[in-house]
C-alpha cells in the first residue's frame, strides 16, 4: 500500500478525491491536512471530516488543520459558483464524531515525513500554502518525502481562473514557487490532463448500477455535488460533465501508468500583472536541469472505469 498524506481544499472534486483514496484498497492514509481554497479553511475542515465519516474512513485517521489565507496575498472568498456556498454543492451531510487533531497541518507534514523518511506520498489538490509553511520549517523534507503529485498548472493549455493560471497555483503563486524551487520530486497533474478526463450523466448511471445498497447514502451524496458541478460547468465552461481534477492526482499517485509525462523545469510565475500564477515550462527545447514530470497524457477511459469501479465498492475490478 501506498502511504499517502492529502492536502485538501474540500470542494466537490476534493470530496470526490477523498471517496477515492478511502475506497481504494492500495493506499494508506497517514493524516489528511487542509486548506483554504474552494472554501474557507475552517469549511474545508468540517466538509472533510464528514466526508470521511461518509466514506467509513478509520476514525483514527488524523486531519490537520492548515492555512487560511495564502502566505503573502489576501484570500479572495470561496469560490461559490463552482462548489456551491459550501463547498459541497450546498450538500447537508451529519455533522462529523471526529475531530481535527490540535498540530497545525504543516507540523503535521514536517513530522510524519521525518517519520516515515522516502516512504510518504504528499497529494495536494489545493493551494500548496501549508506545504510552503512545512518547507519553511525543515527544507530537509525536500529530500525524504518519496514524491509530491500535486492537482494544479496548466503547461500547454489555458488556465481556468485567468487565460494562463490554474485555480491552485494561481490561489498561492508565492507557495507555489517555493515547492517548485525546493529540490522535491515533483509529478504535476494539471489541465493538461485533467480536462480530457470527463465524468459524465452516464457514468454516475453506472456507477448506480455497479454500487450495493450498503453505499446509498455515499452514492446519493457523489450524484448529487455531481448534479451542482455538472450544471456550474455547463454555466461557466459550455459543457454538461465534471473534469476529474483532483480524483486523477490521487489515482497518478498510485498508478502512474494512467499518464505519460514530461521532465520540465517549470517556473511560477509571481510578479505578473495578467499572468500570475503561471505554470511556464521551456516548449522551445528539453532542458538539462528540471523540476517536475508534467502529466501530458492520459487515459482517460481506464481512469474513468477504475474511479467508477472504486466509488461502486469494487476497487480490485
Ligand atoms: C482545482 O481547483 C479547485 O477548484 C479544484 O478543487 C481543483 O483542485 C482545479 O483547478
Ligand atoms: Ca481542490
């Protein structure tokens, strides 16, 4: 099993990615930290604890509270036309037994990579701010984390917050930069690759289909945050369907063979008037030096199916 921690934003897609790395057999979840991002920080928290409630997620799994603005920029509110006034499509789930644990999520970070040294996965599907925060405090981590498979940048297509920058990076460019920069093996999962991979209405019916009555509350829950993200992306995108972003970094993380890649240097952009937060590889030549293998291609149909099967119960399928 892969151990993993996640950093989450929980919105719809986080909430998605969550189900998936509960309900897959391969991984081992050491801690989840979280973020502010699609929603507040304190939102993010309570939205992921009730969805690994949900999920039947081991209780002892720790959730680390993180940051809640970015490091050197205010935070501009949640982003309620795509994730709804919750984050969860205005969704109402239990509220939560757990609890978050009293370590800030960048402590929590520093610690259990020190822990488990070449051993730990880091997903992020959110602003990289707490793990900013974490290499602020012990660069050394850099070196002992096995990899870092981050949801966010957009290498040869456009951004979906401004024409170049993608949500995640554009959230926290300073952040950004810094685990860019901090010598980490990074694999980036950005729209590259994330907008080829489309849930659609017909894929939710198979998945009711393939799922026991035992999941109902867990399937009612994934079609309806579906239903609200489908039609924000109708809205705001032109199309009737649910790009898999941050389901497909937990699902690289663990199976790499869904992508291929690319080795780039990428750089951040910081200072860009228009164009902050900016993914920029070198397109013109390879380089010698780099920084992260960019996902180019994906897929999607083998993703789809293995997402679909893990949601419906069935993760060895
Ligand atoms: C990313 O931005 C957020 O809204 C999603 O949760 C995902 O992590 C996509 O750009
Ligand atoms: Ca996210």
């Amino acid at each position: 099993k892969s151990r993993m921690i996640m950093d989450v934003d929980t919105g719809i897609d986080d909430a998605l990615a969550l189900l998936f790395a509960v309900k897959s057999g391969d991984i081992q979840l050491e801690g989840i930290t979280t973020v502010f991002g699609n929603v507040s920080v304190e939102q993010a928290t309570q939205n992921t604890l009730q969805v690994l409630e949900l999920a039947g997620a081991p209780a002892d799994i720790p959730v680390a509270v993180g940051a809640g603005r970015p490091l050197f920029r205010e935070w501009l509110g949640p982003v309620e036309h795509i994730h709804g006034d919750n984050g969860i499509g205005g969704y109402k789930l239990p509220a939560p037994k757990r609890k978050p644990i009293e370590e800030h999520a960048a402590d929590f970070i520093v610690r259990k990579v020190n822990e488990h040294k070449q051993e730990l996965t880091l997903v992020f599907v959110g602003r990289l701010t707490n793990l900013a925060i974490a290499l602020a405090k012990d660069p050394s981590i850099a070196q002992k984390v096995k990899r870092l498979v981050l949801m966010g940048g957009a290498l040869r297509v456009p951004g979906n917050v401004t024409p170049v920058s993608e949500a995640n990076i554009w959230g926290d460019p300073e952040a950004a930069h810094r685990v860019f920069e901090s010598g980490m093996p990074i694999t980036m999962v950005g729209l590259d690759v994330t907008m080829k991979t489309i849930l659609r209405e017909e894929h939710v019916e198979q998945m009711k289909r393939q799922a026991s009555a035992d999941d109902e509350p867990m399937v009612s829950f994934v079609e309806q945050i579906l239903e609200y993200y489908f039609k924000a992306y109708e809205e705001h995108n032109g199309f009737y369907g649910s790009p898999l972003h941050d389901p497909m970094a937990v699902a690289v993380a663990v199976d790499p063979s869904l992508v291929e890649t690319e080795d780039h240097l990428i750089k951040i952009e910081t200072k860009g008037a228009l164009s902050a937060g900016a993914t920029l590889g070198d397109l013109r030549r390879a380089r010698a030096v780099t920084n992260a293998s960019v996902c180019v291609r994906v897929d999607s149909e083998r993703f789809i199916n293995k997402f679909i099967d893990v949601l419906a119960g069935n993760p060895s399928l």
